[in-house]
C-alpha cells in the first residue's frame, strides 16, 4: 500500500509542533523587547507650531464650548418631568429575505 504525499509520521508531526509552539513563544517576547529600546530612543514628534490666528481661535472655541456646557450643566429640570429619549432595542426581523 503506498503512502500518499500529505501522510506524515508521528513523530515528525509532533516535532513540528513543538518546534512551531517554542518558535511562536519566543518569538513575540524578543519582538516585545525590541520595541522597548526602540520606544526608550524615539523623539517626539515636532510639528509646525501654530500660528498666533489659529492659537485664538482655539481659545475662542474652547471659552464658547465652555460656556455651553456651564448652561447645560445650570438648567433644572422639575422633578417628574418625562425623559427626553428613551432607547430601545429594536428585535431583529428573521426569516425576511429582500
């Protein structure tokens, strides 16, 4: 009876596999490490710094966005009052085909 190409023995495979386990074990730990010393000597990244007009207007957002949030966070509602939303699920239609 022949052995057909893709049959292999026991033995064989069993190497393979503990060979292939070690190899994925070890391999992630020295790429871990790599990265390591890689991280410890990188800059900062230097970017072009803002201009003076973009620099206010950052500021004019962030003392606008400030101001709407005091407003939102000082309004009371009276007690009772309804929800403004409610989520619910909607269940899943089965058996429809388009």
């Amino acid at each position: 009876m022949k052995k057909s190409p893709r049959t292999m023995q026991r033995r064989r495979f069993v190497t393979l596999l503990a060979l292939g386990g070690g190899a994925l074990v070890s391999a992630p730990l020295s790429r871990a490490a790599s990265a390591l010393t890689r991280a410890g000597t990188r800059e900062p990244a230097r970017g072009r710094a803002p201009s003076a007009a973009v620099k206010r207007e950052i500021e004019t957002q962030e003392k606008s966005l400030a101001e709407q949030l005091k407003t939102l966070r000082a309004y009371e509602l009276p007690p009772g009052s309804p929800m403004a939303f409610s989520f619910r699920p909607l269940k899943a239609k089965r058996g429809v085909r388009r």
